[in-house]
C-alpha cells in the first residue's frame, strides 16, 4: 500500500502593480530647428503652391460633423490636428461615391500604409482652403513632434529658472497615516483557512496485483487512439481593457455629517395573536356593577352623539362650503354675455378686420389685435401700391383709453396669427400672409402700457399731456427681423405657436433639455403642406477667410434712426427654419395642407393639470443674442416629451402625426414619416384646433357647420359631434374657469356658449354680439370675480364682455363630473365598435352561408304514382306491426287471420 499527499492553498499569487514612470527628456536650446523643414499651419506657405505631401481640401459642414473636426469647435488654431481613421474615409467614398469630399484623393488614401491620416485645420487658408490632408507617414510624424518639443523646452526653461530663484534644501517629515496601510491590507491576500490535506490511496486488492500488458490496435477501440493537434488558444490573446491597480494618495482633509435613512430590504416576519379574555372572565365582568355604573353615565351623552351624526355631516369642510357661498350673487341670477367696453379706431379699423386677438400676459386691461385688409387676391393685386405705402398694424387697446391706441406693432404684411413669447412678454413672434415670420420687441415701451393700466395721478398726468400736445402720435414700433421670403412659407401662415421653456427640438426632431429655461423656438404652419421649426438662436460660427474678416472689421456700424432693438439684429433676412415637417398623404400620393395645429403641452401635469412653479428671477443680461445653440454631444434627450400634433386641414381632416424625423436607411437623408391616423368629420376647412386647460387629452376642432371633440388616444372617432347648424362655425374657445363650458363664434355674429353637462345636443344659450362674423374669441380673469371674453368680428370691432356668475364659476365637482362624461363617451365608442364588427361577421357568415345554399345540387321531384307506392307500402307495413301485437297479445288468432285475408 502506497499514499499520495497533497497541499491546496487558497493563496492567489499576488497581481505585480506596474508603474508607469513618465519623464520628459529636457531639451536646450532656443535654436534648435526643423530637420526636414515641415511647415506648420502658424508658418506661412511657399511663394508657389503647396508642398507634395499635402493635399488641400474643401469639408463641408456634414462631413467636418460626420468625422468630428468642426471648424472653430472640434479644431482650433491652437489645436488644429485631427487624425482620421482610413476605414472610415474609405466607407465614406463607398457609400457617397462622387459626392465625397474625399475623392480627389481616393488613390492615395488606399495606398496609405497607416490606418491613421493626419487632417489639418488651415485657419488662415494658407494653401488656399480651409483643411489639407497630409500624405506621408514622415510629414505626419514630424507634424505632431514639433508642437510637443516646443512645449517641452518652454517647460524646461521655465523649471530651470524656478530652481535657480528658489533653492530649497529639502527636510525630512515624520510619517503620518492617513488610511492607506488599511487600504493596502485589505488589497493582499491573506490565509483565512487552515490549508486542506488530500490523502489518496488506491485499493487494498489492487496492492501489489500482477501486471499484465498485451499488444492491441489503436483503431479497434474507440478511445484507444486521441490525436492532440496544435491550435491556437484565444486566453492567451486577449486584449488587456482593464487593469486592477492600487495608488496611495494624500487629499485635504474635510469633516462633513449627513442623515441618512437605512432602506435596505430586509425579509423579516412575524406572529402574534390578540390578547382576550376568556368566557369566565367576559361573563363576570359584564355583570358586574362597574360595568352597569359606567354605561348608565355615557348613555345619555353616546345618544346625544348619535343624533348629531344622524342631522349634520362631521366630514363636510365648512370653509369650502362658506367659499362657495360666497359668491353666489343674490337677486336675480345673471346668465347674459354682458358688453364691457370696445374698441374701434376711425383711421386703423376703417375697411379692415380683425384676424387674431391676444390678452397680454402680464399687463391686465392690454389686448392686442391684428388689423387686415378685408380685400380678395384680385384686389389685393390691383391695390399693391397703396397697400406698400400703407403698413398694416398690431394695436394694443388698453380699459383706460377706449379711443387711441397705446401702441403700433408695425407689419410687412397682413398678420393673422401672434403670439406673446412665455419666458419674456416683451417678445412677441407674429406670422404674415406672405410665408415670413416676424419678431418684436416692446421692452421700451412697457412702461406706457402700466402707466395706462393705474388709474392714478399718473394717468391723469398723460391723457393731460396728450390733449395738450396734438402731434403726439401713437408710438409705432419697428419689427426686429423678419425671416427671408425664399426660406420660409409658400403660403400665408395661419397659426404660430411657442414651445415651452423646459424643452427644445434637436434639428432631427428630439426633444432635449433645454438648460437655460427661455423659450427659443416656436412653430408655425401654412397651406404650402408643412410644419417649420424655428430657432432664435444666432447660428453657429462657420470658419471665415481674411479677406471676410478684414471687410467687417472695415465695416462701419450702420445708423438706426428709428431706434430698432438689435435684439434679433443677426436672424434679420437671414432667418432659416430648424425642422421643416411634410405631411404626406396616408395611402395616395400628395400631401395634406395644414391650416391649424395643436402641440401637447408638456409643462403640464396631465392627471391634475396643475403647472409647476415658474421661474421669475432670471439672470440679468441673459438675452436672445448671448444665447448658443449647443452641440449635439451637450444637448441631452428627453424622453417623456410626447411629440405628437394634431393638425387641421384645408378639407376638413383632422390629422395626427409626429414630427419626429426619420432617417433613410440608402441615402441616410431626413424625411417626414406618414401620420399615423387621418379623421373626415368637417366638410371644409379647419378653423379651430384647441386644446382643453383642464384635459390636455381633449381637443376641439370647429369646421364647417359643426364641432367637434376628440380624445387622444382614441382613434375610432370624436367622442362628441354637433349636428349641422344653419349658419356656418367659424371659430372656437375653451373657458379658463370651467372645465365643462366652450364658445362656438357663428358667422353671423351671433356667439353659442356650450355647457356639456346641461346640454349635450344644443347650446345652454345664444347671444347676437356683431352683425359680421365672429373672427376671434379669447378669454381672459384679471380676478376671481372678473372675467371678460373678447370677441372680434370681421368689420373690425373688438368687443369685451363680461362672463356672469354662472359660466365662471365651477363647482368642486365639475372636473370630476366632465372626465367621467368624456370616459362614458370613450365606452360607448368602443361598444359601437364592437357591435359594428359583430354585425360584419354575422353578415358574412349569411353570406357564406347563401353561397353555400346556391352551390348545393338540386334534388329532382318524384312522380306521383311513385309516391302511392311509398305510401301502399309503408300502410302495408303498419298493418303487418299491428296483426303482430295482437298475436303476441293473444287477441288474434290463426285462424282470424286467415278469415280476415
């Protein structure tokens, strides 16, 4: 018997920590030149051409952004070195053939021997553009050598006289610990176990058996033969990515304390079970005097008690209660629109219409409104002179002065739609009826508008001064800049809108963050069958040759008699769309001509509709034009902003689509997806898409002769549609105060105020306001108490009315009772759609089973003396049954049988 022992250990060998020891040869030397006469890009070029190992290049913006070496951003004149990988040019030319900046030097990158080229960035344009390849792998070392050198002897010098000022014998310091021996003992490895011993020993009949060997072929069993070729292993030619070092290091110390909250999971249970009296002792208290005593003294006041619970509600909230009450008016309830004041200029509203109406935001008792000419495109033509030489307005009316206008809004054209900008009111962005977007700016004249909305000595002071001074005009204030008319609309635009401050659109149709929290795009639509992003933005600097620069710096500052704002002085006739969004037609070729849209509001609370807290202090000069559109590696991605619109058509149709860019996956070009939903329910043109304040899912569309309401989400119909009326809807409000109320503007002048949980198939009232047709409406609450809605109407008048008790104020449990009626409508929309498809099927299955009818072969009639025979026969039979019953009854015998035959 023989025995084998074997140590194990635990112990790993111990990982050997590299140090890297960098040290930078020091070079002497001011003299000290290029070998091989490489030029760099601070050098000047030679009197003629360019040398031969470079290769002067024309990138554009996609390319310098397709490989990262954008001018003035990722290159620089400090920094102008990029190296490119030669696989991705070479797939570049591949994939753009021609088209590539790089196909005059396709040859030569193939024949490349690195997998790197140098690219420089040429800011002076010193081989006649802006970037040059360099060619030889020598060129390139050299290139990337000499910068480093000159560093190095700029740092040698500058250590070589810091030890010469400051001689510094060092001194020895004791040691002080400061953690690192913990760190190094928990990073060795140490024993935790006594080492295991393995004992192996083979069995004792084994011991000392005779051996016996014999020849045999390797082929004839299967395991007598294994061939062990070489191959190469891949343990052992992996790619070190990762490396486990240790580095002691000292640091300032800083004493800090926090609270924390211990929230780890911790699966625990437990048992218990009340603690009762038994029945012995149940028994004997009850009966006992104690007992009696105390419920003869509590009866009276527990009967009480009850009583009071039965007559008064404990859990109602007087204080609410008493609010409601409050208001009530007391006499006789008003439910009539009533006329506040209006407003009609003799000279700015003389032959003209109101085409769109907004409250100021800030300034109560402010209304501005866009005047238009109410002319055809035939008279507009044969009118062009007059209408050049006479600029249409933006007036702002304030409650104090119902005669003149406070303020002049000066137009390139015919405005029919702005809006206040959220982030600054002083902003305001309009659309013309020739395509151009255009932008102001009345910070100047802010205070003449609250110096008109206090009606104090102040006031008084100016209406004093106006009468006094007859040439004291209306202040006509400038645009700031207008967008060029070969960049924008084909069409007259018909609706703008700002998005929100706590997002912007990329220029692929991503949301992203919006870190400086001012809003800086806003988005408009036209009949020329697209949607267009804009930015306020300046754009990004682009790289400018000498001769650019040297003109505007010779350039001398242009004068500004009118006195314009150079807010937006750098979008002036240069203005560009972001994101321009097609709506290609679902099914068929063509697309869709947009008249109206509505953007989801993502800064609100869907489930509460409660907005957040605005941010009212901002940082003094943070304007428009100190603010940069930043890079795509900077801007982050929002992904619970929804990017759907509704649009309204120029047919009739209601479309929902999402403005989202796609990429080609061939030409790897943007392009508009297809809306996903197309909606008929209007025979003409869309004239209202809008948004509820309290349900950010339901939307109103008025059209034609109706209305209509829509839920988001719900794609089998609107869940409200009004039946044809008898005069045409030309436009359509939400009210601010009560979630279940909206105003229908009628072409006659008349205004239909629809309260859905009074009346769902005809409107609570009607009111005549205007003998022309309604244009506008807008609502505004400058109190609790004071709501007005201004109404325009196409002779252009602007009339406010007050909003009685009734349709302003709501109830606690309106909100709740309109979102169950709206649920209610979304059920049944889905029964409908389920019955619909039941009777489909049964439809097609009598159909099938008519088919199957009509398939069936058809049997042929018999003849009538064959029928007799049928019938002889089968009495025949019956006879033959009954004789048979009555023999085995015993009832008929053999011999009646033979009398009866």
């Amino acid at each position: 018997m023989y025995e084998i022992s074997v140590f194990l250990s635990d112990m790993s060998s111990k990982r050997p920590k590299s140090r890297v020891s960098s040290g930078t040869s020091k070079v002497k030397g001011k003299d000290k030149k290029n070998e091989n006469n490489f030029p760099t890009p601070d050098e000047g070029a030679p009197e003629s051409g360019h040398p031969e190992y470079i290769f002067p290049l024309v990138l554009t913006s996609a390319t310098q952004e397709l490989f990262g070496c954008r001018a003035d951003e990722d290159v620089t004149g400090e920094n102008p070195y990029k190296l490119l990988k030669k696989e991705d040019i070479i797939q570049d030319m591949k994939s753009r053939a021609a088209v590539s900046d790089f196909s005059p030097v396709k040859q030569i990158v193939l024949e490349y021997p690195e997998d790197e080229l140098l690219l420089v960035f040429d800011r002076d344009f010193t081989y006649g553009q802006c970037f040059y390849l360099v060619l030889t792998e020598e060129a390139k070392g050299n290139m990337l050598k000499c910068p480093v050198e000159g560093h190095d002897e700029e740092l040698v010098e500058d250590e070589e006289e810091e030890d010469m000022i400051v001689p510094k014998t060092p001194e020895s310091h004791p040691w002080i610990s400061l953690g690192s021996e913990q760190e190094i003992e928990e990073e060795s490895v140490t024993e935790s176990r006594p080492r295991l011993r393995y004992k192996i020993s083979p069995l004792m009949r084994h011991c000392g058996a005779p051996v016996c060997f014999s020849d045999r072929s390797a082929l004839d069993g299967k395991d007598g033969y294994v061939e062990c070729p070489s191959y190469e292993d891949k343990s052992f030619s992996i790619r070190q990515m990762e490396r486990h070092t240790a580095v002691q290091a000292s640091g300032d110390t800083k004493h800090a304390s926090t609270q924390t909250l211990w929230k780890y999971p911790k699966n625990m249970c437990t048992q218990y079970e009340p603690r009762e009296f038994s029945p012995e002792e149940k028994e004997h208290h009850l009966r006992s005097e104690n007992m009696k005593n105390f419920i003869t003294s509590v009866a009276i006041r527990f009967e009480i008690s009850l009583q009071q619970n039965h007559i008064a509600d404990v859990f109602c909230d007087d204080w609410t209660a008493l609010c409601e009450d409050d208001g009530m008016p007391t006499g006789k309830t008003e439910t009539q629109l009533k006329e506040y004041q209006s407003f009609m200029d003799l000279h700015f509203s003389k032959e003209k219409s109101i085409s769109h109406v907004h409250w100021h935001p800030t300034i109560s008792g402010v209304i501005a409104v866009a005047m238009t000419e109410r002319m055809s495109l035939e008279e507009r033509i044969d009118n062009s002179t007059k209408l050049l030489l006479n600029p249409p307005y933006i007036l702002f009316w304030s409650f104090t002065d119902p005669i003149n206008p406070q303020l002049q809004l000066e137009c390139p054209d015919d405005c029919l739609s702005f809006q206040f900008c959220p982030s600054d009111p002083n902003i305001i962005a309009g659309g013309c009826m020739n395509g151009q977007v255009v932008l102001w700016d009345i910070s100047a004249h802010v205070e003449r508008l609250q110096d008109t909305r206090s009606g104090g000595k102040n006031n008084l002071k100016n209406m004093c001064m106006l009468f006094q001074d007859k040439n004291n005009a209306v202040p006509v204030v400038r645009y700031c800049a207008v967008s060029g008319i070969e960049n924008g609309h084909k069409a007259p635009i018909t609706d703008i809108q700002w998005l929100p401050e706590t997002f912007e659109v990329s220029r692929l149709g991503i949301p992203v963050e919006n870190t400086s929290r001012i809003s800086v795009q806003i988005v408009t639509c036209a009949p020329d069958c697209c949607v267009l992003f804009w930015d306020l933005r300046p754009p990004r600097a682009v790289s400018q040759s000498l001769t650019d620069v040297k003109q505007k710096s010779e350039e001398k500052p242009l004068e500004n008699p009118q006195g314009v704002p150079n807010t937006f002085k750098h979008l002036n006739l240069t203005w560009k769309p972001l994101i321009r969004v097609s709506l290609p037609k679902i099914g068929s070729s063509g697309e869709y001509s947009p008249l109206k849209f509505s953007l989801r509001d993502n800064t609100v609370d869907y489930i509460t509709g409660d907005k957040p807290a605005q941010i009212t202090e901002r940082e003094e000069g943070c304007g428009f034009a100190q603010l940069r559109v930043p890079s795509a590696k900077e801007q982050k991605p929002l992904d619970n902003i929804s990017t759907k619109l509704y649009v309204g058509t120029e047919d009739g149709e209601l479309i929902y689509t999402d403005w989202k860019m796609e990429k080609d996956n061939d030409s790897g070009r943007l392009f508009s997806a297809k809306p996903s939903h197309r909606f008929l329910s209007h025979h003409t043109m869309i004239n209202t898409v809008s948004r509820s304040p309290f349900f950010k899912d339901i939307i109103l569309t008025v059209g034609s002769f109706s209305f209509a309401i829509w839920k988001e989400g719900v794609v089998s119909g609107p869940i409200l549609l009004s039946a044809c009326s008898k005069m045409m809807c030309t436009v359509g409000h939400w009210s601010l105060s009560r979630p279940a109320v909206f105003f229908i503007g009628k072409e006659g002048g008349n205004i239909e105020v629809w309260d859905l949980l009074q009346n769902t198939h005809e409107p609570s009232q009607t009111q005549n306001i205007s003998t022309a047709s309604i244009t506008c409406i807008k609502t505004s609450s400058t109190s609790a108490k004071h709501h007005l809605l201004a109404v325009s109407d196409r002779i252009g008048t602007l009339h406010i009315l007050q909003i009685p008790w009734t349709l302003r104020k709501s109830s606690n449990s309106e909100r709740q009772n309109v979102r169950k009626y709206f649920e209610k409508e979304e059920e049944r929309l889905e029964y409908f759609e389920k019955r619909q498809l039941k009777h489909e099927k049964q439809k097609k299955e009598m159909e099938a089973e008519q088919l199957k009818k009509k398939t069936e072969p058809v049997i042929p009639l018999k003849q009538e003396e064959e029928l007799e025979a049928e019938a002889l026969k089968e009495y025949e039979q019956f006879l033959a049954l009954g004789k048979d019953i009555l023999k085995n009854m015993g009832l008929l015998t053999e011999t009646q049988d033979d009398s009866d035959l």
